[in-house]
C-alpha cells in the first residue's frame, strides 16, 4: 500500500494515507522523504521546504500560503499554513 498522494509534479506537499511516525522515510513519486513529524492520516507534509509567503501546492493547486518556513518532511496544518479558501 501506498504511505502518501501526491497527485501532480507541481506538488510541494504530499497526503498521508496512513498515520505516519516522525522520523520515517516515506517513498513519494520517484522520491523520498524524511518525516521530522508524525503525520496523522489524509494530513500533509512537506516535500521540499517551503519558504514563509511562499503558495503551498496540493493536487497540483495552490491551497494556501506558508506563515513561516516549512522543512522538508515537516507536518503543514493550520499552524503554518494561511488557507486561501474562503
């Protein structure tokens, strides 16, 4: 079974399909990421860092706009990502 979704190569975040443990390697697309968090399961992390102001890309579309700086592997929720949804 597959441990994320990442739907396009445009993509700066991935979704777990699973819970996943700090400290894990997750195979993404042809990748592979270090998790720095636990990741609850259809929550997001980060597959490249992201910088603060920067758009965060799911799904191949801007879902928002990072408050601080994101490291790859790091857990994006609420906490440092500013929604773009109404």
């Amino acid at each position: 079974m597959k441990e994320a979704l990442k739907i396009s190569e445009k993509d700066t975040v991935a979704v777990a399909l699973k819970p996943l443990a700090g400290g894990e390697y997750v195979t993404v697309g042809h990748g592979e990421v270090r998790l720095l968090n636990d990741i609850p399961k259809y929550h997001k992390f980060a597959l490249r860092d992201i910088r603060a102001g920067e758009k965060v890309i799911k799904y191949g579309e801007s879902i928002g706009e990072a408050l601080e700086d994101i490291s790859s592997g790091e857990y994006v929720h609420i906490h440092n990502l500013k929604s773009l949804r109404g």
